[in-house]
C-alpha cells in the first residue's frame, strides 16, 4: 500500500476550530449571549449531540466581540490524562500567543499545582480566549487540574468549557462569585425567526405554515432541523418530504442513511463510510482506508459537499458530526462487519507509521485480529511506559482478551505491561516471568520484539526494585535485541532507541562509574533522533548525568549540566518535577564541596520536593546521605545520626543499590570515627561491608556478568568512596606508613576526591614526623581546593589539621588569603568538646607508659624504669596511640591531658 504522510499531525488537527457549515446562519441571539459571557472569565456550554454547542462557539469566535486571539483544544479520550491535555492546553495558548509567552513550558508527569501556577503566570496579562471543546471526554484526573487552574483565572485569559453535561469542576464557586457565564441547550435551540433563516439557507422558500412545521418536528434541535432539510433539499416535493420526516432521535439514523445515500450518490456515501473507522480523517488516511488515491488531493473538494461534516481549520483533517459517525459505524457493522474490521486494521497500519502509537494500538484492538493487536502493542503500544503518564496504556492493553496456548506468552507480556503501567510491580513482575518460558517457539521478529518487552520490562521492574545488576543485566540484553530489530519490526522502539542505552547509564550511575554513566546517556542521546522525546525526559538525562559528573568530580562540567537541567525544568513549569531529582542532587553535592550552607539547603529542600513525585530508591537514598553530610555541616550530629539511620533502614529494603550502600558505608565509619571516636566500630562497618562486596563479586561471577552489570575492580578504581574513610582508619589504627600506598591513585582523581586524598596523606606525614612532606601533602592539597572552590574538605575537626595548616601558612605561603580563610571557618566552626574519658579505658602498664611521656624519656629509658623490654615499650605506646586516636608522643600528651589523664603542666615561676 502506498504510504502518505499526514498533512499535519493528529496533535496539530486537535487544536484547530471546525469550519461553518455551508447552510451557516448567523444567529445574533446566540452571539449577543456569547459576548456577555465573555465578560466574565470562565463561559460554560452545555447541550446533547446534535445541539450545536461546537458550532456556536466558532460563529461567536468569527462574529463575536472576541476578547483576543483564540487558542482551541477538541478534546477526545486520548487526551484523558493530565499530562497529555496539558500538552494540548499549551500547544493551544503557544499557537495563539506566540511561542516566546510560554517558553519552553510542558507538562511534568505529575500535575502538581506549582505546574498550574507558572502557567497561570506566563499566560497572565496576555489576552487571549481559550476554548475547551468536549470536556465531557475527561475523566476525574484530568479535570481536576483543570478545576485548579481555573479557580484562579489568569489576568486576560477567558475559558469557554463546551461539553455534553455539566463537568465535575467546582462551577458554583465561580457562579457565586459571579465569575461563570452560561449557555445551555435551550439556548442553543433555534428559534422561529432563526428556522426561517435556516430554510432560506437551503434554498427553500420559508413561510409561516413550514417554519411552525419544522419547529414542531424538531423542537428546535439543530441536528433535528438540519436533517429535516436535507430531506426537504433532496426532494421533489419539499412539503410532502417534510411531512413523511420525523425529527425524534430514534429515528435520526434510519434518515441519515436513506438521505445521504441519495443525496451524495453512492460513491461519496461509500468514502464516508470507509472513513468512519477513524475519528478524524485526512487525505492520506482516506487513501490507506478507501485504496482510492486520488482522495490524497480531493479530500477537501469531496468532503465539502457532504452535510455534517466540519474541516477543522487549514489542518487538512476533517471531523464527522457526532450522529453522522455513529450512524455510518452501526452501518458498517451491520451490513459488513469483516470491512469494519479491515479497516481498522488499515487505521492502525497507518496511524502506527504515523507515530500515533496509542491510536494505532486502539484501531487494532478494534479489528478483532488478536494477532495484529498483539504485534502493534509489543513492537509500538508498550513503548509509553517510557512515559510518566501511562494509565490509559494499561486500560487500552486490558482490552485484549486471553487467547489460545500458541499466544498465551504474548498475552502474559501485555498484561504484565499494563500492570506496570498500573505501577503495580509484584504482579508485572510475577507475569514476566510466566512469559519469558513461553517465547522460544515464536517466529522472528516477534520472538525478538517479545524478548525486547521482557528484557525492557525486567529493567525498569529492577529499577523501581532498586536493583542495579538486574537493571543494568537486562538493559544490555535489550540493547542487543533493538540493535538486530528493523524499524518496520518495531515501528515504536525503533523510534526509541535510547531508551534501553539510558538504563544501562542508570544502572552505571547505581554501581559507582559515574564517567561510563556519561557516555551510555550521551549515546543514548545520539540514538534517540528520531524519538519525540519530551523536555522533561531531557531534563531526566541530563540530571543523571550532572549527578554522575558530581560524583566523579567534575565540578565545572557538573555544574554546567545541573543549571542546565534545572532551568529546562523551570522553563517547562516544573522545577520540581519527578525528573529533576538527580539535577538538585548534582547542585546538593556541589555546594557541599564549596561549603555553601544556604545554597546546600535549598537545593536539599527542591531535590525532597522532586523525589516526593517520583519513585527512585537511588536518589531518595543519596538524598538521605546528603542530608546526613548537611546536618554535620551545620554542627547537627543528633540530625545527621536520624538521617544515617534512616538511609541504613531505606538500604535496607534496597540492597542492590550497590553505590548507595558504599557511599552509607564511607558515611558510617566516618562518623565512628569522627563523631564516636570508634576506631572499632569503623572497622566494623568496613568489615561488615567488605563482606557484602563478595556477595556482590561472587553474584556478578554466577550470572557470568561480571564488569558488565556487577562491581569490579574497574569499579572500584573508577569512584570508591570507601578509599579515603579506609585511609583515615589507617590513622587512626597507628598505620600511617600504608596511607600514601592506599590512596597513590585517588590523588590524580578530580579536585573534590584528590583534596581529601592529600589531606589524608598529609596527616600521615605528619602522624610519622615527616614535616616536609607533611607540609608538601597540604600545599597540593589547598592548590587543587583553591582552584575549585572548595572548602568542605578542610572541616575535618581535628586538630592535626589546624597545626598543618598553620604550618604550611608559615613555610610555604601560597594562597595566603585562601588559607586564613580555612583557619577562620575552623576557628568559628570551633572544635568539638573531647569526651570526658577515652571510648576504651588503658590498662595499667599503658597509664605507667603514658606516664613518662611528658619527661621526652627515650623508649630504653622508660624501660629500664618499668623493668621491661623496649619491645614491650613500644607495643604498649601503639596501643596507647590506637586508643587516644592520635599518632605521636605529643598528640597523646596533649590528648591526655585533655581527657584527665595527664596533669596540666605547672606554671612558671
């Protein structure tokens, strides 16, 4: 079959007013009702088919006292989701006002009323007229949005609601503000002078017996009157035709047919009726319904002469009157059902090339070929559980009923798609796996189409689960499956290429490799060309990836990309949207580094606003972290322990969040460290998270993924955050010879992880008495903070920190002002109060060796004075070391002194 493209797309057809009728009258009383209304904010329409409503409003808008440019949403149950009618809304208003007024505004997946209320503000001032036609076509969620948008109407903006029956939205709050304009159905009925004008219209002769004939017959009802005349217009005798019509509903469709058939000829009435498979009609669909080419160009010209037909304004599209549509459809299933069922078939086939992956799934449930319907909803339907809004995916896909053995595999993949469309993730995940055993024995493609939904599916399963290695496992696999897969295979995956290529990025992003995270989302951008990605899936992308370059410590490039995706997100409406999580993070981590407290904060609140919209275990736990790191910041230790514990229970339910866990592990054993002063119980915590690593390790080696979907040691080279908690342990446990050989390749790593590394080695120098290298280790330190802006780094609490920055002011001297900046902070940060005893009590040998250290006695002497080797000397004075938590003779004086155990030296004379 010959494929045409659509003049325009369905989506742009949707937002042009109907053109008048041939037989238009004007009608003044309707207009004049129109024009007060419009003197309010909000007008409502109200009738049943066939009243008029639609046609009404877009006389008013060619005749009327307008109060400025026109935007028009015709609403159907495609839109019956917030984020698809808001999509529709500003398409509508960007159209009318120009793109510059709304920017880059869409819709988040999650209507929230900060959403609301920037469009609100962009739209404000700005006088145009918005017109909602068939509201009666949304349901619960949808209006509510509405309802909130228009309790607070925009400063110049008018809404004209048209609907069958009065909506679910609070009216009356706006008729007793006297905000709400109304017109009704018995309004909308014509009057006797107006019939008059009707007939004439059609070429008849109106006198006063005719006129009182017609509004007898049809009470007015505009469907009614029309129909009547086009009996009339047909006939040699207009009266008698008149007199054998019967305007009554029930008998509309017997007339439709009987009329139209005669009064268009067979041919035109036969295009009607193979086109009426669709809602709305373009030349090129005609063609893919009817096999006629010749309609690509004499749509427009043939349709015009038809009644009941309305083009929807320089779309090219057309849309059928309500009564014709149904009628021309109980037809077609009467006299022919098998052809009703091909055509859908040929909708589907086309709207599928077209893009319109939800209508193509619908037409083919309509054709009764399960078989089609299946295929359309693997390679292209499922697709939208790419995107935030997939209710109707699930309603759509629930249609399909329970087949035969030969599809039941097929079938158990569409009801676990629509169950995780539902978000319902313990039943999605129980169908998977009573597909996947049932696949082998399908014909390709559709044995590779239905592995691609499986592996898709396991994914973003493992990803709500918080399983890095399954969700990284099955995304390569579905990387592999879309590779082989033509577009004419897959008609929607081909167009989303990228999608499984970001879940790998996901899945790096979870594990720790934060640069090779960077290039699978960037691939994947390079692969979705063709796919119509929205701006927040943007935004999704280049969140993660600001995130990913956070933690790999690249601070320019992750700054860069955070503002970017955070102002996308603004200019689309939703700064804290679902997708933003992982962008307020990235900003989170960086003013952290640069000890930004005020602007940690607000970042911090922004990234809880986000992840309250959206399930992600990986950024709710990092959030958790940060906060954490946040509270200590400030001098909090009550508040970063909640939050620790928090994040401990969280990962808890989440083990296979294998970065998250290491990052909870390095916060942990720091804070023993620290806040306890536990050399042990940081121990512990590694330990303990050493032996997890194994399990991971010996996990990866089972599946045989190991590198691919399972930490490595490529891994841990490329960000460990354990590296430098492991190396403060090491001094702490009297083991500073091994700190330089630990963290030898983390220093060449960025600024924001090297800093702590020289730090650490620093006080590794300084803990061996090597001032030079002590005071080398620091200067390399402040070079590499100085150029990036930190500062964060250098509020270690403890006190071998102040006196090797003291000394490297004094013997070295580079960035001076730096320098004392960082003593000032740690002067106003102040020192935290030691405990009263040591965490582990010193036995008696250890207080009598503790005892000389004041008299600078050598080890031999203190010895000889206690009757013991010098070995035992220094066994006893690395025990000592271990227990104060310092690392020379003078910190352990100094220390002892401090927690009672030494007497403060007496004052001169």
């Amino acid at each position: 079959m010959q494929r045409f493209e659509a003049p325009v797309g369905l989506s742009i057809a949707r937002l042009s007013a109907p053109q008048p009728s041939p037989f238009h009258v004007a009608r003044p009383r309707l207009i004049h009702l129109l024009d007060d209304a419009a003197t309010l904010p909000l007008t409502l329409v109200t009738g049943g088919p066939g009243t008029g409503k639609t046609n009404a409003v877009t006389a008013w808008i060619r005749g009327g006292q307008v109060p400025g440019p026109v935007a028009w949403v015709t609403l159907d149950k495609t839109l019956d989701t917030p984020s698809r009618l808001w999509s529709a809304i500003i398409a509508a208003l960007a159209s009318s006002l120009g793109a510059l007024t709304l920017g880059e505004l869409q819709p988040p997946g999650t209507i929230e009323p900060a959403f609301i209320d920037v469009l609100r503000d962009r739209v404000g001032g700005h006088e145009v007229v918005l017109v909602l036609d068939d509201v009666h076509e949304l349901g619960a969620d949808a209006l509510a949005g509405l309802d909130h948008f228009l309790r607070i109407p925009p400063a110049g903006m008018h809404t004209v609601l048209i609907s069958r029956h009065v909506p679910v939205l609070a009216l009356h709050r706006h008729r007793l503000a006297g905000r709400l304009g109304e017109v009704r159905a018995a309004d909308l009925e014509f009057r006797r002078e107006e019939i008059g004008d009707l007939v004439e219209a059609h070429g008849l002769m109106a006198d006063d017996v005719l006129v009182d004939e017609l509004l007898r017959v049809s009470g007015g009802w505009v469907a009614g009157l029309r129909l009547a005349l086009l009996t009339m217009s047909g006939a040699p005798d207009p009266r008698k035709a008149l007199a054998g019509f019967r305007g009554e509903q029930p008998m509309v469709a017997g007339y439709l047919t009987e009329e139209l058939e005669h009064s268009l000829g067979a041919e035109l009435f036969d295009v009607l009726t193979r086109t009426c498979v669709a809602d709305r009609i373009c030349g090129p669909l005609a063609v893919a319904l009817t096999g006629d080419s010749s309609l690509v160009d004499t749509l427009r010209e043939r349709l015009g002469e038809a009644p009941l037909v309305a083009e929807l304004s320089g779309t090219g599209w057309f849309r059928y009157h309500p009564l014709l549509l149904q009628m021309l459809r109980a037809r077609l299933r009467r006299i022919d059902p098998a052809l009703m069922r091909e055509l859908h078939a040929r909708a589907s086939d086309w709207f599928e090339g077209q893009g319109e992956w939800l209508t193509a799934l619908d037409h083919a449930i309509a054709s009764g070929d399960w078989s089609l319907a299946i295929r359309v909803a693997l390679r292209s339907g499922t697709v939208e559980l790419l995107h935030a809004s997939t209710d109707l995916l699930g309603l759509t896909l629930d249609r399909i009923p329970d087949l035969g053995p030969a599809q039941h595999g097929p079938v158990l993949l569409i009801r676990a798609a629509a169950a995780l469309g539902r978000h319902e993730y313990a039943a999605a995940t129980s169908l998977v796996e009573r597909a996947a055993p049932l696949l082998g024995g399908l014909d390709e493609p559709d044995r590779s189409v239905a592995l691609l939904n499986t592996r898709m599916m396991e994914s973003l399963l493992a990803r709500a689960a918080g399983d890095a290695a399954a969700m990284t496992r099955a995304a390569l696999d579905a990387v592999d499956l879309l590779a082989g897969l033509d577009a004419e295979d897959a008609p929607g995956w081909a167009c989303h290429r990228g999608a499984p290529l970001s879940m790998v990025g996901l899945g790096h992003l979870w594990f720790g490799r934060p640069l090779a995270a960077v290039a699978a989302l960037r691939e994947a951008d390079r692969a979705d060309t063709r796919s119509p990605l929205s701006g927040y899936d943007d935004v999704w992308r280049t969140g993660n990836m600001a995130l990913a370059l956070a933690i790999s410590g690249d601070i320019t490039d992750a700054q860069t990309l955070a503002q970017a995706a955070r102002a996308l997100a603004t200019e689309l409406g939703g700064p804290t949207a679902s997708e933003t999580q992982t962008a307020w993070l990235a900003s989170a981590i960086l003013a952290l580094q640069r000890g930004d407290t005020a602007d940690l904060m607000r970042y911090l609140k922004a990234g809880q606003e986000a992840a309250a919209r959206g399930h992600d275990p990986f950024t709710t736990a990092v959030l958790m972290l940060l906060r954490c790191r946040a509270a200590q910041h400030v001098g909090d230790p009550a508040g970063a322990a909640r939050e620790l514990a928090r994040a401990a229970d969280h990962l808890a339910a989440y083990p296979g969040l294998i970065y998250a866990v290491r990052l909870w592990a390095s916060v942990a054993a720091l804070a023993e460290l620290q806040v306890n002063r536990s050399v042990e119980g940081a121990q512990r915590i590694l330990a303990e998270h050493d032996r997890r690593e194994a399990v991971w390790a010996e996990a990866a080696r089972a599946a045989g993924a190991t590198g691919a979907a399972a930490p490595s040691e490529a891994t841990a080279l490329e960000v460990d955050p354990l590296r430098i908690v492991r190396a403060h342990v090491l001094l702490a446990s009297g083991q500073p010879e091994r700190v330089r050989e630990v963290l030898a390749d983390v220093v060449r790593r960025p600024a924001t992880i090297s800093v702590l590394a020289w730090i650490a080695i620093a006080f590794a120098e300084d803990q061996m008495r090597h001032d030079a290298l002590a005071t080398e280790a620091i200067g390399e330190a402040i070079e590499l903070a100085h150029g990036a802006g930190l500062t964060t780094p250098f509020r270690n609490p403890s006190p071998r920190l102040q006196a090797i920055l003291v000394r490297h002011r004094e013997v070295d001297g580079r960035h001076a002002d730096f320098v004392d900046a960082l003593l000032e902070a740690r002067d106003a940060q102040g020192t935290p109060a030691a405990p009263a005893r040591p965490v582990e009590a010193l036995t008696e040998r250890e207080l009598a060796v503790l005892a000389y250290l004041p008299t600078m006695r050598s080890n031999a002497e203190i010895a000889d004075a206690l009757d013991i080797s010098v070995n035992t000397v220094k066994q006893h004075l690395k025990s000592v070391h271990r227990k104060l938590e310092v690392g020379s003779r003078r910190e352990a004086v100094r220390k002892a002194r401090q927690v009672g155990l030494l007497p403060e030296p007496a004052a001169a004379e």
